[in-house]
C-alpha cells in the first residue's frame, strides 16, 4: 500500500466516508474535551445507548430513525442533567441507569418489531461509516457548522463552567441552561454520528482525541485544536487501514486511537 | 454601606438541619473571618449566602451596587479549587484573564487596561513569571496562588474566601492577609474568609463569626467578638 495511494477515494463510498471523517473531526473532539473535563466522559456512552433506543422507536412507530433518535436523546440529556444535580456527588449513577435503560428498551421494541421492520439493531450498533447517506454526511456538516459557531461564541463561558460550576455561577453564568444546553448539543451530536460511528464506538470518537490532547496542549484552545488534529488523523488512519485490510472501519478507527493514546502516553513517561 | 446581610438563615441535606437560626452580615470595608469546628457547615453557609445552595428559610439579601455606585461584583474561591482542577489544560494567563471576562463582558475583547490589570495581579501574587506554565505543572502553592490571580483579576467588592491559603508557606499566607486587609482597609472591599486558624489572622480580621453546635443538633451561628463569645446572634 503506497502512503500517497488515494485511488480510494475514486469510490464514492469512500468519498462520502472520506467527508464524515472531516465533518466528524471537526466537532467530535471538542464536545470531547468538555465532557472529559466535566467528568461526564460516560455521558457520549449513556446517550449512545439511548439513541439505539431512539431507533427502535423510530422503526416501530414508522418515523424516520434520525429524528425519532434525536427527539429521545434532547430528552435524555435533560434528565441527565436533572438526575446530576440530585446524585451530585455520585454522578456516574444517573449515567448507568440511563444507559442501561436506552438498551434495554432498544432491544425489548426491536425484538417486538421482529424482522418487519428491515432495520437491525447491529447497524445501528455498530455503524458503518462506508455506508452512510450522503444526506448523513450533509447533516454531519451542519452539526460540525453549528458546534464550531457556539464554541467560538461561548468559549470564555465554557471555559469557566467546565473549570468549576460554582465559580462559573458566582460569574453570572447561567450554568443550569447551559450545562442541559451543552447536554443537548452533545446528544443530538451523537444521534447523527451513530450511523457512522456506532453506538458502541461512538464515544471513542469524542472521548479518545480529547484524551490525547489533554497529555499534549498547553492552554485550552491548542487542546481543542491538537484534538481536531487527532481526530481527523486518527479517523483517516483508520478508514485507509479498514480499507485496505478489510477490517470493519469504527473498530480500526478506535484501535488506531488506541494506539496513538498509548504512544503518547508512553512519550511523555521517557520524557519524565 | 452594608453589602451583604442574612436573616433567619435555615439550611437542611436531606432534611437533616445542618444551619439553624444564622444572622450575620457583611459591610464595605471589613474584613470577616468565618470559624467553626470541622463539619461546621461552614462552606455550605457561605455557598448558600452565594446563592449556589437554596437555603429551606431565611432572607439573603445583597447589595446591587458597590461604594462606587457601581454594579456589585462577588469572587470566590472554593475549597482546594487548584487541587481538585490540577489537570485544567490552561496556561497561567489564560487562567487569570478569564477572571476579566464577567466584567468586562463575555463576548468582549480585552482592552490594554484589562492587560494591566492581569499582570499586576500575577504580580501581587509573583506569579508573573510562571504565566506561560500549564497549571497542571504549578505545585500546590502555585496553584493556590494563579487561583488567588484570577479572583483579583475579576476586580471584585466582595471577596469570598474558603480556606484560601491551603498550601501556602507562612511568608506568603502573612502576605496575602496584608494584602486582603489592605483591599478592605484602603479601597473599601469586603472580606469573608473561612480559616481554621483566627490566630494567624488576629492582626488583619476586624471581627470573627464562629459557628457553634448546639446541644440540640444543628448548627448555630454564634458572633464572636475577640474572646468573647456571645451567645445572641449578630446585631442587624
């Protein structure tokens, strides 16, 4: 395989793929980055979950996936938020119960569903970024066009919040709204990036570039950007490998990952 | 001129009354300290004056404007902030320029003035040369005093203070009270520190409020004037 082969990208699945990737990387590792530091990285998983549950109620009631897993997940990242606030210092709680909720509904309504429906839970499990829509990729864009313009605006207040939420408070920052905001943004995020990533993998996505960035940069915004860098880097690398190997894409993409967080890590333990 | 006053205060977890019958008040120009055994609930009544816990009774009532006629504008510092956020990936500077942002607006540029303002009060704490580091790289000290920054970056009338002085060495705590009394003494700014030790602060602390327990259970707010413990309430 030469390294400057983009033959690839003659397919246009390949080409839609190619697309998620960017849309993806540019927004993926900045709800990371905030989720990590809110310590509520299980949160990408909890919504995650609960989009598949989105899916099944989609199947059955005859919508289309997308918006019925949007619709459950905006409610989900309210109720997370409520239930933060009342297990506030046992967070993690209103994360599992919520996540093992999503699944369970997800499977009880598709298993009632049976085969009718033509949808399987396993795409939506799973995902597949080489055979997303080019509708999916256009929404992926929009998500990507909206989260850049709100971290530019808000920035300096997400920095505050996600530093402490009672110095953010006594600032004059409204930090119920804008924790169930960003919530919210997160959520619908991750129902659009489900198709693609998966919702097993989907947090590796988000999580994982933010991670790496947090051992490498400096201040908050080269954090933000290094995770850009990564994500995009990372994804890339693992859609050539899945390509190439013929090897399912958001598995390589998280072992590549994993592989970089490893590097890195173990970089910074010889530099000590 | 009276910034902040408390009536009746109740506070309750889980039902559990923790702050009882509390008065105290605050004005320009004091320097308060704030004592208690450990467990006092003393944190809890400073985050319930602030507002970030909803007390079950009382009246808090706090000043809109400052001395200047200004708009009044509070800092705090929490307990063990630094430690608890030592891996926040920002740089010293970036950290306490974020403490211009609420006054001068969130979606402002920062002007030369607010540059200024930023290095002096790095330098207060000789912290100036470390504005490049990571905060995550500071020891606890540091860390301590890029906090302590970014509180007088914000420029506030009130100073709200929880333990503020965690990790410092005796040299620099000494500087730090001189330096809180001088913001209360010559520019008319509040002060309400919890501390552990009133006898550090005996030379800088106009009056301390002491939270006693009860027999009965909860806590009470007690005011105590030097050794004298009054067992009434603090006078409105």
């Amino acid at each position: 395989m030469n390294l400057f082969d983009w033959s690839f990208l003659n397919y246009e699945f390949m080409q839609r793929a190619f697309l998620a990737v960017i849309a993806m990387s540019l927004f993926a590792p900045i709800l990371g980055v905030f989720l990590i530091l809110r310590r509520q990285s299980l949160m990408s998983d909890t919504l995650s979950h609960v989009s598949l549950a989105g899916v099944a109620f989609g199947v059955v009631l005859g919508l289309s996936p997308t918006l019925s897993t949007i619709l459950i997940v905006l409610v989900a990242a309210v109720f997370l938020e409520y239930l933060r606030t009342i297990y506030k210092n046992f967070m993690e709680i209103g994360t599992a119960i919520l996540m093992s909720t999503g699944l369970a509904v997800s499977l009880i309504i598709m298993s009632r569903a049976g085969g009718r429906s033509g949808v399987s839970l396993e795409q939506y499990l799973f995902g597949s970024i080489v055979t997303i829509s080019q509708e999916q990729v256009l929404s992926l864009f929009v998500i990507a066009a909206v989260i850049l313009i709100l971290t530019v605006l808000f920035l300096r207040p997400m920095y505050i919040l996600t530093f402490d939420e009672d110095t953010a408070f006594v600032d004059g920052l409204p930090v119920r709204a804008m924790s169930i905001a960003f919530n919210m943004v997160t959520g619908v995020a991750i129902a659009l990036m489900i198709p693609a990533a998966g919702a097993l993998l989907v947090s590796t996505i988000m999580v994982l570039p933010a991670s790496i960035a947090l051992r490498i940069g400096k201040s908050f915004r080269t954090v933000i950007l290094i995770g850009m860098a990564i994500g995009f880097v990372g994804m890339l690398a693992g859609l050539i490998v899945s390509y190439y190997g013929e090897t399912p894409a958001s598995a390589s993409i998280t072992l590549l990952f994993i592989g970089i967080f490893l590097l890195v890590n173990a970089i910074y333990k010889l530099k000590k | 001129m009276r910034y902040i006053t408390v009536e009746d205060l109740e506070f309750h977890y889980d039902n559990e009354p923790v702050l009882e019958n509390i008065h105290y008040h605050l004005d320009s120009g004091e320097f308060v300290t704030l004592t208690g055994e450990n467990g006092a609930a003393k944190t809890t009544l400073i985050k319930a004056t602030l507002g970030i816990l909803k007390p079950k009774y009382g009246k808090i009532t706090i000043s809109e404007k400052s001395i200047r006629g200004k708009k009044l504008r509070m800092a705090y510092l929490p307990q063990q902030i630094a430690s608890f956020n030592a891996g926040f990936p920002s740089t010293v500077y970036e950290f306490v320029k974020s403490g211009r942002y609420p006054r001068q607006g969130w979606f402002r540029r920062l002007t030369k003035h607010d540059e200024e303002h930023i290095k002096a009060s790095l330098d207060s704490v000789g912290m100036w040369e470390h504005r490049d580091k990571r905060l995550g790289s500071l020891s606890g000290g540091q860390k301590q005093r890029a906090v302590i920054a970014r509180m007088f970056a914000s420029d506030p009338d009130i100073f709200i203070l929880d333990e503020p002085t965690t990790g410092m060495d005796s040299g620099t705590k000494e500087d730090f009270y001189r330096l809180m009394h001088h913001s209360a003494k010559k520019h008319g700014k509040s002060v309400l520190m919890i501390t552990h030790d009133p006898e550090e602060l005996k030379d800088f602390a106009d009056r301390n409020i002491y939270l006693v327990r009860n027999q009965h259970s909860p806590w009470r707010c007690f005011n105590v004037h030097g050794q004298d413990q009054e067992v009434a309430h603090e006078s409105l």
